[in-house]
C-alpha cells in the first residue's frame, strides 16, 4: 500500500477533486495557505498495483512535474473505500501487476546507487575478502563477501534509466559499472601480489589446485543462467518491494568471486585464470544488464511524457541489441569451453577404457588403480599432452613391457601421440 500526498495547482482543485472520485479513491483534500501557487493538498491512500493509473489519471487531470507528488509506504489501511479500490486491483495484483509507479520505480534505483566513495570502499573490501576465501578455498569466506558487495544499484540504475528515458541515471549506471569491476580487478589483483610477495601463502601454491579458483578456469553456458536469473531478480526485487540485499548478494555471486579470481590470476601469472575468469565477468555483467532491460520494457514501464515513449524505444531497442551481439559473442567461448568439457570427459574415458582392457590382456591380476589426464592450451581445443597411470600388481609380478604396451594402445583410441607415465604399486591381499 502506498500513501500519496499531491499538490494540487490555483485552478486544479475540481479536476483533480473529480479524477480521484472517478477512481473512487478515498481522499482529502486541505487548503494549503503558504501563498504559492499551490491552493490545496490531495492526500489519499492506494493499493500498489493502482498508482501507476491513478497518476496517469491525475496528469490528465492537470498535474504536472511543475507540481510534487510524494508516495509512502503504508503499513494499514481502514477504509470500506480502500477495500473496495483493493479488490478492483487484486486481478492486476495477482497476475503480476502490483508493480510500484514509474516515479517510484526510478527513485529506488537511484537510491540503491550509494555515494562513489562508499561504493569504491565496499567493492575493494568485497573483492579484498573474496580474494582470501578462494586462496583459502572457503566457500563461506567468499560468500561473506558478496554479502557487502554494492553493485546491485549501478545494473539497476542503467536498466531503468533506459526504460524511463533518464539519460544521466543510464550513464552513472553504466559508469558506476565500469568502475565497480576495474576496482574489484584491481584491488584482488594488489592484495593477491602481496600475498605473494610477502609469503603469506605456501611456497608454490598453485591456484589452479584449488577448487574455489579451478571452477572458474573452464565457464560454461550455465553461467547465463545466473547472470540471467540475478538480473530479472534484481528489477523484480524493485518493482515489488522484495528485499533488494538479499537479491544484492546474487548479482555479487555473479561478479565479484570471478572479478577476483582475475586477480588472481594476474598476480600469479596464469594466462587460463584471467581469461576464463575475465570472460565470466564479462558475460555476467552484459547479462544481468540485458535481463534487467527486458524484463523492466515487459512490465509495461515508460517515460512519462508519451512523445518520449519513441525515444526510449529506441535507446531500448539499440542497447539491447548490443548487449545481445557482445553476449553472443562471448557465448562462443562459453560453447567451445563446455564442448571441451565434453571432450574432456569422453577422452578420460576412452582412455581408462583402453588403459583397462590393455592391462587385463597382459596380465589378469594386473588392477588400474588410478587415472590422470593432462591437458595443454589456454583457449579451447586443449591438447591431451600427458597420462599418469598407476597400476596394482600382485607380489612378483613383471611390470616389463607395461607402459609401452599401455602408450601404444592409448595413441591408437585418441589418434593422436601423448605421453604416458606408468607407476606400479604393489598389491597384496589375504
């Protein structure tokens, strides 16, 4: 429910007086003696779905932008009136349509955009804490950190400036985007290097070892799906009232672990980790921008002033298609990333099969135990370059002729030459 005072302009008051009985809207109206051009204060009460065609009834009625509308929420609402009015909109509401107005709408998003400096403080703590929890490989370090991440308000503000025609929201929106991830960049990228420097991490630590960092190597299709979904949950989370922290920490999940595994991987000079962290980024920001978009122009929303409506369309039209084509571009990589997966996969197992079949023609009693493949590139297609094999053999046994036999019969399923390391261990059982 919302509560929604007008100023009402010298020669209005009848319209106006007549626009909220038309919608049977519950009000009162008092005399405003300050001696401006004001004559009286229309205060009156209304479910969320009916803002939005109470003002537009209102605007016809002669309230403009020279006047000021001020919306609350409220708690509750006594009125037989009021309930009425709430039941005239309950379908709208039930379908989807208890979205707040587009003024509403449009404050929300600027107020979600905090001051520079605090937003640049909290995003290099955010990328500082997450930085730790994947050299730490904690799960919950790194979700602990995009908790206090601040960068749901820059995607909302560039998506709702577009819809509403607010060129100066759509800039700072995207300005404060750039901003955002350069600084989580940077900031994971010094602290990473002094970690290093300073040799608070192991002695040769390999990142890519770790699991928080290893899954951000190789992204996949799947990752849209979050970017996506963060998005339409971020502009749901500000037309319907739904707590916009919590949807906060979604568009973070999505951007500030990869942000800083590209730290990361600047800092211990690992080509594979920025590129394929970087390219999470990446389609994580152009997707959440491009979900919000649409899902904002879907709901209905637009400027104000109808002879603007063209030009918002435009704008809407022109943005979306070139977060489209950049998404579909860096899709490509997504693909060939999850068809390496798959050949990833296959190889493995073409290759335990092989390993298998060849060790039980040798010898019987001869048991793979263990399987390694290693692959070489730092784009796809990755090259098998090398295959560890440890084998259990019964006491006595004669392990000569094992790796070559194995090597040859390996070459012969991937088509192609690798190396082969064959370690025996010895196995007895009573």
């Amino acid at each position: 429910m919302r509560l929604v005072q007008v100023m009402i302009p010298a020669g209005k008051r009848a319209a106006v007086v007549r626009a909220l009985d038309d919608e049977g809207v519950d009000y009162v109206v008092t005399d405003e003696t300050s001696g401006r051009e004001y004559t009286a204060v229309a205060t009156f009460p209304l479910p969320t779905a009916a803002v939005e065609p109470v003002l537009d009834r209102l605007r016809e009625a002669g309230i403009d932008e020279s006047t000021y509308t001020v919306i609350v929420a409220a708690e509750t609402v006594i009125s037989r009136r009021f309930e009425a009015l709430e039941d005239e909109y309950a379908e709208d509401a039930e379908h989807g349509g208890d979205h707040i107005s587009r003024e509403e709408l449009q404050a929300k998003a600027e107020g979600l955009a905090s001051g520079r400096g605090t937003y640049v403080l909290m995003t290099v703590i955010s990328a500082v804490i997450a930085t730790a929890g994947l050299l730490l490989d904690s799960p919950a370090t790194v979700v602990g950190s995009m908790v206090i991440a601040p960068l749901i308000g820059p995607a909302m503000s560039a998506a709702v400036g577009t819809v509403v025609d607010d060129e100066a929201l759509f800039r700072r929106g995207v300005r404060m985007q750039i901003l955002g991830v350069a600084v989580a960049v940077l900031a994971a990228t010094v602290f990473a290097f002094a970690l290093r420097s300073l040799a608070l991490v192991p002695p040769g630590l390999d990142p890519l070892e770790l699991a928080e960092v290893s899954e951000r190597v190789a992204p996949n299709v799947l990752v849209l799906v979050v970017a996506v979904g963060a998005g339409i949950a971020g502009i749901v989370s500000l037309m319907t009232g739904v707590s916009a922290t919590l949807v906060g920490v979604m568009i973070a999940v999505a951007l500030i672990p990869p942000a800083a595994a590209v730290g990361i991987g600047i800092a211990f000079r690992i080509p594979r980790l920025v590129i394929g962290a970087g390219v999470i980024v990446a389609v994580n920001v152009l997707s959440i921008n491009l979900s919000a978009l649409v899902m904002l122009w879907y709901e209905g929303y637009r400027p104000q002033r109808w002879f603007r409506e063209d030009d918002a369309r435009s704008a809407f039209l022109k943005r979306a298609a070139v977060l489209a084509v950049a998404i579909a571009l860096l899709s490509v990589f997504l693909g060939g990333v999850t068809y390496e997966s798959y050949v990833a996969s296959t190889t493995e197992a073409d290759i335990r099969a092989a390993a298998s079949d060849e060790l039980t023609a040798l010898d019987s009693e001869f048991e793979l135990l263990e399987l390694s493949v290693e692959r070489t590139g730092t784009v796809p297609p990755l090259e098998t370059e090398r295959v560890v094999i440890t084998v259990g053999v019964p006491p006595g046994g004669s392990v000569e002729g094992i790796a070559p036999a194995i090597d040859d019969r390996i070459e012969t399923v991937i088509g192609s030459e690798v190396t082969v390391e064959v370690r025996t261990v010895t196995v007895e059982r009573a």
